[in-house]
C-alpha cells in the first residue's frame, strides 16, 4: 500500500546525533559527502566500507583515507568489493578522473584497513549495536548485496539505510531521467537490497538528486573560503565540472550524494514521498530502480515483484539543503 507524505519523515529513534556507516565508492561528491557529514554537529562518522563504482576500489579506499587524514577522522576503513556480483565493473573515471579526485595528484597512501572485508564488516557493526546504527550507501549496492547474503536480516539491525540511487516513480511520458548509476552498476545487488526486510529504506534518487545544484555563486562562496576543508571541495569540482557543462552549458554540478546524507540528518529536506514497492527494470541498456507506480500514482502496466515498502523521495527542498551544505563546507 503506498502513502504519500506532506510533512518530514520522522526520525527512528530520535536521538539527536546520528551514528553513521558509509558505503561509498569515493569520487568527488561521495568526498563532498563525507566532509560535509564530518562538518555537521549531529552526526558521528562510526566506519567507512569501500566499493568501486566512480574508481575502481582501491583508489575509492585510498580516497577514504585522504579525506579522513584531512579531517583527521579516525574510524574503521574496509575494502570492498571491485566488481558487481555478476558481469564486469563499470568505472566513471570520464566523470571523476581516473583516481576519483579529479586526478589532482594528491599522495593517497592505502590507509590501515580492517581485517574484514566491507561486507563483513557491515554485518558486524550491525549485531555490535542492533538498531543504534545508520547506514547511509552511496555507491553501488554490492557490498549490501554480499552482506546479505551473510545475514539476510541485515537491514533489520540498522536504524534506518538511506541509499543514494532510484529514478523515483514512472516520469511523465516524454519526461527523462538522468542515468541511475549506482543501480545500473550492480542491477543483482540492488534487486537484494529492495527486497530485503528492513526498519526504513529511503531512496534519494536522481529524480531529486538533480534538482540540488550547486551553482556558480555557490561555487564562488567555497571558493572564498580559505580553510583546508573548502580549499580541497573545490580544488577537486574541475573534472566533474568539466562533464555536466555538457548536460546544461553551464560548469555547475548535482549535488547527488550529499543530499542522501542531507536526508538522513534532516528528513525535513524531503518534502514529498512515496512509500511503495521498487523493483530494478532493465531496458536492455540500463537499469534502474523504479517505484512500481505511475506518474498519476497508479500500479505500472505489467506484472511487478511485491517488495517491501521503500520511502521513495519525489521532491525535496533544494535551495535550503544547497545553502546548508555550502554553509557545512565553509
């Protein structure tokens, strides 16, 4: 049965900082994410879990460790996995540089790693601390995947998983959505994941994601700013500049997984959502993980797998979360 919010999501638990695991495969806005979560006051970095998807995986783990040295943050790291769970990796370096960073030539010695791989570590996290944790994934949906081939209830003993991937319901006809990426990357890992039994899984897809622009004035207001933290946000944006002035002819970028992190601090950023069932569809060149409903809210025009309820976002508060993140990074 789906429902659709006006007013915020409320937060599981309620407590006033949230402990956070992140899964992610490290290029330029997965580095803008974890600077700006480290920026906020009411969340806790608990560990950060690798996985290839905008580099290959052992550049995204040593991107991990350049971030956390920056922030000096010292929190478990764990490589994950370097490949989908079936058929060969795809590796945006066209859209964050071959290492991820923008190919900037920075030192990025391999950080200490935890005995464990990501997905073991997911696991073990989670029975450490049942319900005290959050997950937020940005990446490919690979290392969840494997997890829970580990321990099926897995998304059960996380407080919440905020994901950044999903195409939201079925656009308007004649309307496209940008590529889902995370999904397209690792399409068997994500039909495990939306399937799986879970307290909240919240999908921040490219349906809202691309309504967060961080434009040129934005850009400039990091630009003044002379801290480390800003210095390295912008120094690292040329190579993702350089492939959305092909989307829109101006050098401004999404601010995709940033605000999946957004969301899961300050649900008021969603203002608009849909709790139904996801399915991952193909086309025969992409896949993508699409709410089974319609632009017009009804059940789509074929048969569909019955999962679990996901919070799907269908519209969010661009200008406040923008002004929110600029305001973190400065």
């Amino acid at each position: 049965m789906s429902s659709e919010g006006s007013n915020p999501p409320e937060r599981a638990g309620g407590t006033s900082v949230r402990r956070v695991v992140v899964d992610t495969d490290t290029g330029i806005d997965d580095a803008h994410t974890l600077l700006y979560l480290a920026a906020r006051a009411d969340a806790e970095i608990v560990a950060i879990t690798s996985v290839f998807g905008n580099c290959a995986v052992d550049d995204s783990v040593r991107n991990i460790g350049y971030v956390t040295r920056l922030l000096d943050l010292e929190v478990p790291i764990a490589l994950g996995a370097a490949g989908p769970l079936e058929g060969s990796p795809h590796i945006a370096s066209y859209v964050h540089g071959k290492d991820g960073l923008g190919d900037r030539g920075y030192l990025r010695p391999t950080p200490e790693l935890a005995a464990e791989s990501s997905a073991e570590l997911l696991v073990r996290l989670a029975d450490e601390a049942p319900g005290e944790l959050d997950l937020l994934a940005l990446g490919p949906l690979t290392n969840l995947g494997l997890a829970l081939r580990i321990d099926p209830n897995l998304l059960l003993k996380y407080r919440s998983v905020v994901l950044m991937g999903g195409s939201g319901p079925y656009a308007e006809p004649g309307v496209l959505r940008m590529i889902d990426a995370n999904i397209n990357n690792d399409p068997a890992a994500a039909r495990l994941v939306f399937a799986a039994p879970r307290n909240l899984l919240v999908s921040v897809g490219v349906n809202v994601t691309a309504s967060t622009i961080l434009d040129e004035q934005a850009i400039g207001a990091l630009r003044a700013v002379k801290t480390p933290v800003a210095r390295f946000a912008v120094e690292i944006l040329d190579s993702y500049l350089d492939f959305y002035q092909n989307e829109w002819g101006r050098r401004i970028i999404p601010l995709h997984d940033p605000l999946a992190a957004g969301v899961l601090l300050d649900p008021g950023f969603a203002t608009g959502w849909i709790d139904g069932p996801v399915n991952v569809v193909g086309d025969g060149f992409l896949s993508r993980a699409r709410l089974m409903r319609t632009s017009d809210g009804l059940p789509p025009a074929f048969r569909y797998e019955k999962t679990p309820d996901t919070r799907v976002l269908t519209s969010v508060d661009a200008a406040r979360f923008v002004q929110d993140f600029v305001g973190a990074l400065s």
